[in-house]
C-alpha cells in the first residue's frame, strides 16, 4: 500500500524565508531601515528563552531588526504595559510579540489588548480576530496562517472540499476555521464534546490536528487519501533507558500514513512555518506602517 506524501513544511518555511529576506532587503532600500521585531520575554521559562532565541536568529537571518526585552519574573503588569505602550509608539518596531505563558499575577488578556492592532504580529488582538472573522484584512495567527499556506500548496483550490478542524482555542482551532472557509471549504469544528468524533473526522478531505493529546487521531478516523495537518507537539515519557521521550504530534503518525494521501510529519512539518510566518507578518506590518504596497503575494 502507498504510502501517504510528506507535507514538508520545513523545506516551504525555508523557500518563504527566503522571499522574506530578499523583501525586507528591497524595504530597506527604499526606506533606509530594516522591518522591525520587538520580542518581550518576562521570567525565564526554558522553553520560552528557547523560542525566542530562536525567532531573534530567524529575524537576523531575514534581514529584520529584533528588539529584545527581557524583563524579570517579578515585572509589574504595570511595568509590563508601560512597555507596550513605549514600543506602540516606536517607528522603528513594526511588529510586538509577548512570549507566552506569562508567570502568574499577570492577565494575558490585557497585555493583548495593550499592543496596537497594527503590530500584533500573533494576530491574537481582538480587533484582528474581528477582522478575521468577517473577511477583512489583518493579522492572523502564525500557526493557522501557515497551515492553510500548507494546504493551498498541496492541493491548490480548496472549495468545496470537507474539513474537520480538531480543536477550538483562539489561537489555531478558531482561525483555522475561518481561514479554511474563507477558502470556501465546508467546514466542521470537532472538539472533545463532540458526540462520535472519528465518525465525523473520517467525513473530512482536510484534517487539522490541534487539540493537544498525542496521537490521539488513529487510521481508521481518517478517509482514505485525505490531507491530514498535524499541529500537535508532544513529548512522550521517556522510555527506559533514555533521557528525553519522542516527540509526537496529536496523530498517530506511522499508521494515519498508510491511508492518508498527505501528512505533515512532526518535527518538521507545521512548527517551522509558526516562525516563518511570524516574519511574513512583521514584512506586512512594515510595509503597512511606510505606507508601501508588497511586490508580490507573501
């Protein structure tokens, strides 16, 4: 039996990144500065320094200017806000990103609505979700954003194909649903009430995977030659003998291949476009801010 093709976001995000940087390079030209990033870390969770060193290389690499503010665990959210504020009113930042988790005492809601709807690079802003929600342009969050660049690269036109998004946070499964029917997708939102959910998965010719549950969406869920695009990451226990355990997305890999028609593999397949398209936001929003049109659809 073939087996399904691998959606290689890891090669996409790196020809995207490349359009990126030669853009960002011509806007420097023409405006005398590079596109800005300002990336605000408060405390030092591990995994949040890793990410956003990782978006500081990311922006060098792509010719965009990266801020970094790194404030303490015991920041204000007083302190926290005065912040935004400076960097809302900074012509040489384009783009704002609040790492999250925020430590404790701090409400993640308010630093959202702090930063200008035109730098909410994260698309998380309310006024951007609006935006999004009834077909206006704006910012939309990273991880959906380029997971329909996935799709769209894989089977070109999307109307009329059923989807089923698995999950409903704010920040993929929502967008995710909007973005696929603004793509004209006939789309269903399944979560963990919903009532005999492999059934309604097994109906879909696009699955999207971010509930958060490793490997929770097996073989026989999935429709023969569907697409499947899997935003899970998940590290199981370690198992005997070794240090760290494997990382797994929100479906069961090895036996969803064998029926699928398409798969992103996890690592390598969603996560490297969340940066990628972090950079293509920051682009806009400083093409956006000098009063430019972008030369080409990014």
């Amino acid at each position: 039996m073939a087996r399904a093709t691998l959606i290689d976001g890891k090669a996409f995000a790196a020809g995207l990144r490349g359009r990126i940087g030669a853009l960002a390079a011509a806007f420097a030209q023409v405006t005398g500065r590079r596109p800005g990033l300002a990336v605000v870390l408060v405390g030092e969770d591990p995994a949040s320094q890793v990410y956003v060193g990782a978006k500081a290389r990311a922006c060098e690499e792509a010719g965009i200017a990266s801020f970094e503010h790194r404030l303490s665990a015991g920041t204000s959210e007083a302190e926290l806000l005065a912040l935004i504020e400076r960097l809302n009113r900074d012509d040489a930042v384009d783009g704002i990103l609040v790492q999250m988790p925020l430590p404790g005492g701090l409400d993640e809601q308010a630093v959202i609505a702090a930063i200008s709807p035109d730098k909410d690079v994260d698309g998380f802003h309310v006024i951007n979700a609006g935006r999004l929600s009834v077909g206006q342009p704006g910012f939309v969050p990273c991880t959906p954003l380029g997971c329909i660049m996935l799709l769209k690269d894989r089977l070109g036109d999307l109307s009329g194909l059923e989807a089923v998004v698995i999950g409903r946070s704010n920040i993929v499964g929502k967008p995710m649903a909007q973005l696929l029917v603004e793509a004209n997708a006939t789309v269903t939102v399944a979560h963990s009430r919903t009532r005999n959910l492999a059934e309604v998965v097994r109906r879909a010719d696009i699955v999207v995977a971010a509930v958060g549950r490793p490997e929770m969406v097996r073989a026989d869920w999935i429709k023969p030659g569907a697409s499947v695009i899997d935003v899970g990451i998940n590290r199981l226990p370690p198992e005997e003998g070794k240090e760290k355990g494997r990382l797994v997305g929100d479906v069961a890999f090895a036996e969803v291949s064998a029926v699928a028609g398409a798969i992103t593999p996890v690592p390598g397949g969603v996560g490297p476009m969340t940066i990628a398209v972090l950079l293509r936001n920051t682009l806009v929003a400083a093409h956006g801010h000098a009063g430019l049109e972008l030369p080409e659809d990014i």
